[in-house]
C-alpha cells in the first residue's frame, strides 16, 4: 500500500471535508507516517498504525 508522510500538521477527519468532526483530539504531527486508503476531492482517506481511519487534505501530504 502506498505510505505517505505529513508534510504539516493535520486533523483527522471524520469525511472527506473541514465540515466533518475530527476523528481525534489532536492534529496527526509532521512527519506522520500514513498508509493511503482513498482518494477523493483533494482529501486522502489513510489509516495510521494503530489502525485508525479518517481523511486529511491531500495537501498536507507527500508521497514516501
């Protein structure tokens, strides 16, 4: 699967938009290392390590 790194800090969303409510308290930090799920609308659905899912601006990314 494809592995992207946080280029800058990032809420973790519910859905793919700033509508959606965070899927945590804090922002994933810079340099975050997330595996791509989907893509869609300018947003990147990952899962982090510990196997939560949520959405993050693709331009918060880049490719590893």
């Amino acid at each position: 699967r494809e592995v992207l790194v946080l280029i800058r800090p990032a809420i973790l969303r519910k859905g793919n938009g700033d509508t959606y409510d965070p899927r945590l308290p804090d922002p994933l930090p810079r340099g975050a290392e997330v595996q791509v799920r989907h893509r869609r609308g300018g947003w990147v659905q990952v899962e982090l390590p510990g196997g939560v899912v949520g959405w993050v601006p693709e331009e918060n990314t880049a490719g590893e």
